[in-house]
C-alpha cells in the first residue's frame, strides 16, 4: 500500500460517496489487473481463506465488499450458494460479466457494506461464512457490519476478514535496504521503518500501481480493528499472518514484498459467532 496523508474525514455520507465514486472509476483497470486472482490473492491469501472459511459444498456464503467476483467465483466453484455485495454498481457490473462456472449460485447486488439496515435484510441467521477480503481498510466504518454479523450468522458461524496488515503494511511505512560486507560476503538486509501504529489514519492511496485514481484507505490499529467484532460477543479463533518467498513471487523490483519472507503484508483473521 502506498498512501499520501489527509483526505476527507473517515465518517459521514459523503466519505462512503468518495469511496463509491472511486471504485466506479477504479472499476475496469482494477478487474483487468485483478481478473481470477493476483498473485498476492493466489499465493497468500487463497491458502489461509481456504483454511479459514472451511467451504464446504451446499454452505451459505455472503461475501461483502466482493469487487470483481473473484472470490465468490472461487467459492462456487466449491459448491457455495453466495450473496455477493459491493459499494460499487461497476465492481458488481464487472462480476456479472464475467458469469460463473461453479456449482453454487452467485447473487450479485450492490450494497453499502456500512448500511447495518441493508446488511441485516440480507439474510436471518443463516449463513455458514460471512467473508470480507481486502476489504476492511477501504471502509470508512466497520462498526454497522459489525453489528449486523450477529443477526446474519447461523450458531457456529465464521466471519472471516483479511486486510494490509496494520502493524506492517502501512501508508507511513518505509522500505530499506542496506547492503554490506561480511566475511568476504555481500549480505543484502531489506527492512522496514514504522513511525506510527496506534493513530487510525485516513488518506489516499494505491491498491495497484497504474490504477487511474488513487483510492481512500482507513487504516486502524488492531484492537480498533477486531474490537467493534468482540464487541458484538464474535469470538477470535484464528489468525493467519501470510508472507512471500522468492520462489513464489519473482521478479517483482527490489522492494516487492517476495524481498520481506519475514515479514507477512497480510493478515487473515476468523472470528466465531458461538
Ligand atoms: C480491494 S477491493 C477487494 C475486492 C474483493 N473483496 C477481492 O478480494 O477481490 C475493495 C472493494 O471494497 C469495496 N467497498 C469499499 N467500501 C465498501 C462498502 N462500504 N460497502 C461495500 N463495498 C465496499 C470497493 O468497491 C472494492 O470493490
């Protein structure tokens, strides 16, 4: 994630107009790049999902905030009957298009993820599987979906989210790399510097380099994060944090996260409704 400082205030109707507005115009780069899964969904986060979701054929799935499909196409491929939401008429435009192979059935409507209202009218304690990937830190408020999960998940439910992980993958972040001599060998270290982690911060961004205009990101510590979930009596239950080697990803340039193996850009989370 790249990001510069400011932007609007992270609350408010017309943030969530902002947010609507640039992934409309964000729509059909963010499709072409992202087509069936990049490599940071394929190799990172595909496993720990997969894992963490535990699809299994015949399950009820609302994936919210679900872009260009792919993720629901992958679930119905396992046999997931799925509601698919997004903010963006484009983003849900673009995952029609595209059809679907699977098994299971996909129901593309566009909704605001932060409208407790509209999320709770999308089903009544019944879903296996509530997902939100890559998602989280381009909503400006957490809290009504966080509400509304209690009402829409069955007994047992899992909600599983993954997002830029908040206290690596930051705007403020910087990447380094330092070379030296050692023993009569070039050792190359790659690093990075955090200045800030405990202060939410909202600002413009980049999901994707070349993508025509830069995006709103919220970023949030961890305990604001997961908090507004404890809060509504979710249980955590499993926590993924996915990094790159440099067998699975090469070629990127030097500050590629394949360059970071020890550090994960990513984290996937599951929460029980018990
Ligand atoms: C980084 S994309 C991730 C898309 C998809 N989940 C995936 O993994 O490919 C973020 C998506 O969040 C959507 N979004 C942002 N705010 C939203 C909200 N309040 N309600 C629903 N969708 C939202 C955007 O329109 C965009 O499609």
């Amino acid at each position: 994630m790249a990001m510069n400082s400011g932007g609007p205030d992270a609350s408010g109707k017309d943030v969530r107009s902002e947010v609507r507005r640039i992934w409309n115009r964000n729509s059909a780069f963010w499709d072409s790049k992202m087509g069936e899964g990049n490599a940071f969904h394929r190799v990172l986060l595909l496993p720990a999902l997969e894992r963490l979701m535990d699809i299994t054929p015949g399950a009820r799935v609302l994936d919210v905030a679900c872009g260009n499909g792919q993720l629901s196409r992958w679930m119905a491929q396992r046999g997931a009957q799925v509601i698919a939401i997004d903010i963006s008429e484009k983003q849900i435009e673009a995952a029609r298009s595209r059809g679907n192979s699977g098994e299971g059935k996909i129901d593309y409507r566009v909704v605001d993820a932060s409208d407790q209202e509209a999320l709770a009218g999308l089903g009544n304690r019944n879903f296996d599987v509530v997902v939100c990937n890559m998602a989280m830190m381009d909503m400006p408020e957490i809290e009504p979906l966080a509400g509304a999960l209690p009402h829409l998940l069955k007994q047992g439910g899992r909600f599983v989210f993954s997002v830029t992980h908040p206290c690596f993958n930051m705007s403020d972040m910087r990447r380094t790399a330092t070379e030296s001599e050692e023993g009569g060998a070039l050792i190359e270290t790659y690093g990075i510097e955090i200045r800030r982690y405990l202060t939410p911060r909202t600002g413009l961004g980049f999901a994707m380099l070349g993508q025509p205009e830069p995006q709103l990101y919220f970023e949030r510590p961890l305990s604001a994060l997961v908090g507004p979930f404890l809060a509504k009596g979710l249980v955590l239950n499993a926590l993924e944090e996915p990094s790159f080697t440099v067998s699975e990803h090469s070629g990127a340039k030097w500050y590629g996260w394949e360059n970071f193996p020890d550090i994960p850009p990513l984290i996937v989370v599951r929460l029980l409704k018990l």
